[in-house]
C-alpha cells in the first residue's frame, strides 16, 4: 500500500509542507511517484518518519536527525523503547499531580483553606515550562532540580528595584557588580548552556505568568542589560571610535532588549528548516542586520573593528548568544556567502 503526501499528511497529524521540507533535506525520500508525479510513501516511509518525529520530540535538530539515522548501527527497537521510557516518566508524573489534586480537593471539601494561589502558580509554571523544554532538557536546569536556587532570586530583585527607586546610573560600579552577580547565578542556573539560556529567555519574554512568578520586569531587565553593557563598552572603547561607542551605547539602553526574542526565533527557523535561503530566514537576516547596524552604526570599517573587539576581547562572548553557526546562516541569508 502506497500513500500519497497529502494522506500520509492527514494520518501522521504533520502538514504537507513539512513532508516536503523533509523531502528537499534528504530526511524522507518517498519511495515512489504516481503517474501524474506525486509523492508515494510506503510501510519502510513511515517507519523512518516515525524515527524522525521520534527523534525531533526528544528535542534533537533536523540537521542532526539525518546524520543519526545514517549511522548502521541505528536500532529502531531501541529508538521505541526511549519512547517508552518516557511515557512512562510523563505517566508517573501525572500519578503524582493526581494524587496532590485529590488531596487538595479533599481539604476543600473538608472546609480547610490551603494555599490555592502556590498550587495554581505552580501548576502554571510547570505548563509554561512543558512549552519550552523537553523532559530531559528539565532535568538539565539547576532552578528546577536544586531546592536552593529559587532562593537566590528574591534578594537579587530587590536589589535591583532598591538601585532602580533609589535612581543609581547602570553606569555605577556598584550596579555593574550586581549585573555580574545576575547574570553569573543565570548561566549557573542554566547549567551555562546557551541553548538553555536563550530558550529560557524567550519563555521570560513571552510568558507574562512566568515573569509575574519571578517578580522581574522589563525595565529591570533593561537596567540589568545597560549596566553589563556598561563594562563591554569599556572594552569595545579599545577598538572603536568614540563616536561609535555612543551609539553603541545608545542602542544598549533603547533596544537592547530586543536581542535574545530574536535570536530565539532565529534558532527556530533553523531547526524548522535550516536553509538560508528559505523566505523566513531572508526576512530575520534583514531584522538581525538592521539590529546590527543600529547597535554599530555605518561608519568605514565599523563591522571589521567590532568584530576584532570581539576576537581579542574573550570577555566579551561571556554569556553572548550569538554562534557562529548562527551568524554562518544569518550571513547566507542576507547574501554575503
């Protein structure tokens, strides 16, 4: 039996489009075409692109799956049996939210009041999470693992209120220090996983239930981004043209913020489709590069001179989000290779 792409479309709960991005990557190759030139999948089809969904909800990339799959000693049993092993954790899991739930509707019913608002929030955090994050992946972040680390949140943020109320420049070195502090305990607490730390960052920027939770707003954020860029600019000042450095330092404190969103939807696309000439990534390279030229400006030589900042200055790539896999692909989209 033989199905054509818009069936196997249908059955798999996937869109057309997908199955033909998997086709135009060399991930799934129909085995045949009809007479009028469609797409026809057979049993061996579908077993592949179960090992493909597999695979992409373990959280691997498409650019990875194909070169897993190539290897002879791939074993589709095993493959199941991970796919197993987590159901069985994800059924676990939910015993146990049964079992909190039945006694808390036990003591609802017994008249007592427990503390609802900690178990609305969080079963709200733990949805938000599921969002961003494989159950692996969870396992992986410190600020869920270890007890202490939701501890060291609270005096940080009134910290930074305290400085922000009492009007302390991010220019202080007293604030700089505090940005350090911050934005150590951050990498620490995403294991200094750059992947963790953006996706992290796109849960903060998109999940209003989150940000409330954590008690960290915009404006903080910015602050604590102005006073890190602070310290950076000191060293990009080594390099560049003073006349740079202001409006480097101008796009710190305006639009700085405006990074890590996208980024992250820049490393979607390239786990959605890793082409660099698929419209999408043209669209992002053009929003990354005017980005880019706001932050640096249009000066002669400018680019040559941040990036040579950036090359002797290994300070400067603590923490930095930007790979050079990513600028690799950003750069082919906008047509400079």
């Amino acid at each position: 039996m033989m199905l054509k792409v818009g069936e196997l479309a249908r059955r798999s709960g996937l869109t057309v489009r997908t199955l033909h991005h998997y086709d135009s990557i060399g991930l799934l190759k129909p085995s045949g075409r009809s007479d009028a030139g469609y797409r026809l999948y057979n049993r061996d089809d579908v077993a592949r692109l179960h090992q493909v969904q597999a695979l992409r909800r373990f959280g691997m990339a498409l650019a990875d799956i194909g070169h897993f799959l190539a290897k002879p000693d791939t074993s589709l049993p095993d493959l199941i049996a991970r796919q197993i092993d987590a159901l069985d954790q994800q059924i676990t899991e939910a015993a146990k939210l049964r079992e909190q739930l039945t006694v808390l509707r036990g003591q609802l019913l017994a008249g007592e009041e427990p503390e609802l608002a900690t178990w609305l929030t969080t079963l709200e955090q733990m949805t938000v999470y599921d969002k961003y994050f494989t159950k692996e992946e969870l396992a992986q972040l410190p600020i869920l693992t270890d007890p202490t680390a939701r501890d060291e949140w609270p005096p940080l943020v009134e910290a930074v209120r305290q400085n922000m109320e009492a009007g302390v420049p991010p220019s202080d070195p007293s604030v700089q220090q505090l940005a350090e502090q911050w934005m150590a305990t951050f990498r620490r607490h995403t294991s200094n996983n750059v992947d963790l730390m953006q996706r992290v960052s796109n849960m903060w920027s998109r999940e209003e239930a989150y940000r409330k939770e954590g008690g960290v707003t915009f404006e903080m954020r910015n602050y604590i981004a102005a006073a890190g860029g602070e310290k950076k600019l000191a060293l990009y000042a080594k390099y560049l043209l003073p006349e740079e450095i202001a409006t480097m330092r101008k796009h710190v404190y305006a639009r700085s913020h405006e990074w890590p969103a996208l980024i992250g939807e820049i490393r979607e696309q390239m786990s959605a489709n890793p082409s660099p000439h698929a419209p999408e990534a043209r669209a992002l390279a053009l929003r990354w590069f005017e980005l880019f030229t706001d932050m640096v400006g249009n000066a002669p030589g400018v680019r040559q001179r941040f990036r040579q900042a950036l090359d002797s200055e290994p300070e400067l790539k603590e923490g930095r989000l930007m790979s050079d896999e990513l600028l690799d692909f950003l750069r082919k989209a906008h047509g400079e290779a």
